[in-house]
C-alpha cells in the first residue's frame, strides 16, 4: 500500500517516496507538488502549518507526511 499526503499549500495528492520537491521545516518534512508550491510554503511556512493543525483539531482527517507526525491541508485560494 502506498501512503499518500497533501501538498501543505494546495492541497493536491503527493506521494512522499516518489516526491523531489520537500522541505524540512521544524523537524517535519513537507512534500509538495511543485516548485512554485514550495516557494510559496517557504515564504509564510507558518501560514500552511497552522492551517493544518487548525483542520486537524476541529476532527477532519490527517494523513502521515512524515517525521511522524500528521498533517492535511485544504486548498488555498
């Protein structure tokens, strides 16, 4: 089974083992779509965390994106 996640600031599926484009930030590795994704969670990473950990307090699902922790990000407009 593979284990799939969302780019942090657009949402779209990634799959981190085939993924080239990540980003350590604060011990957690995000994984994005594309380089204009990245370049955008580097500019304001709190932006795209704290979203996450919003969704992930008011109950919606999580998925594994790794460093052990879990995160879920919706789209952003």
């Amino acid at each position: 089974m593979t284990t799939t996640i969302h780019d942090p600031v657009c949402g779209m599926t990634v799959n981190p083992q085939h993924s080239t484009i990540s980003q350590l930030y604060k011990g957690q590795i995000y994984y994005f779509c594309s380089p204009l994704c990245k370049s955008m969670f580097e500019r304001e990473p709190e932006k795209y965390v704290k979203s996450a950990e919003a969704e992930s307090e008011q109950g919606k699902p999580m998925l594994l994106s790794g460093g052990g922790k879990t995160w879920q990000n919706k789209l952003m407009k």
